[in-house]
C-alpha cells in the first residue's frame, strides 16, 4: 500500500500531451518539493497533516476553473495562480496556469521544461507558506 504525500503536482493532460517529459518532471519535483516542505517542518502535527495539490494547467482550463464556484478560503497569488484553502480537511488545491507566452517557449526551448516548472512551483509553495506562516522553503 502507498501512502499519498503531501504534496503532489497533477499536470493537466493538454500539457502531458504537448510536453512528453512534464509528468516525469513533476514526479521528481514531488518528491524534492515534499522533502524540502518536510525539514522546513511543515507537518509537526501528524494528526493533522496540510494537503497541498499543485495543478498545472493552461490558460483555457486555468480560467474556466477560476470561474468555478469554490468551496474554501480563495487566494489569488497572481494573475496565473490562485488557490482555495479548506481548513477542516486541511488542503489547499492550487491552480497554476502555463501562460501561453510560457507555452509557447517551453515549446521551442522544451530542455527548459525542468527548471522553468521547478521555478515556478517554488515560488508558489513559498507563496503558500508565507499565507500559512509557514517556514519558506530553500
């Protein structure tokens, strides 16, 4: 039986489909992404563990999900990323949107894929940590 971390990252499938390497790349960001979060000691209470589910989409998706009607405290980080906190689970499910701009030189320059995404989804987590006052990740 696998234990689900706390963290995981769900690449859209319009993404797998444009980016073969992006759901490998999210694997391994995981599991560095859960590490880090784990010696910043973001889980002291194990009775109460925060789920975090990183969602990257494109623009289409990332708006029509915006519009959606949430259950939760909403937080908009940036015009491309916002999320919604459930307290009482606790979880927070983050949207983050690859822009077309950011499509479009992912395309032509996929090598920057690993890096590009691992920039990106820190600053998120590192967004979320200040809102929860969490200690920021390196």
């Amino acid at each position: 039986m696998t234990e689900q971390l706390p963290i995981s990252i769900q690449p859209s499938n319009d993404l797998m489909t444009q980016f073969s390497k992006i759901k490998s790349v999210c694997n391994k960001l995981e599991a560095q992404f859960n590490f880090q979060t784990l010696t910043a000691n973001w889980y002291g209470d194990e009775d109460n563990i925060l789920s975090i589910n990183l969602y990257l989409e494109t623009s289409n998706f990332f708006d029509l999900e915006k519009a959606n009607i949430h259950q939760g405290e909403i937080s908009n980080f940036a015009d491309d990323v916002f999320s919604v906190y459930q307290k009482e689970l606790p979880q927070i499910n983050c949207f983050i949107a690859i822009t077309p701009a950011e499509l479009t030189l992912l395309g032509q320059q996929e090598k920057l894929l690993p890096i590009y995404i691992e920039k990106k989804l820190h600053k998120v987590l590192n967004l979320i940590a200040a809102q929860l006052k969490l200690f920021p990740i390196e």
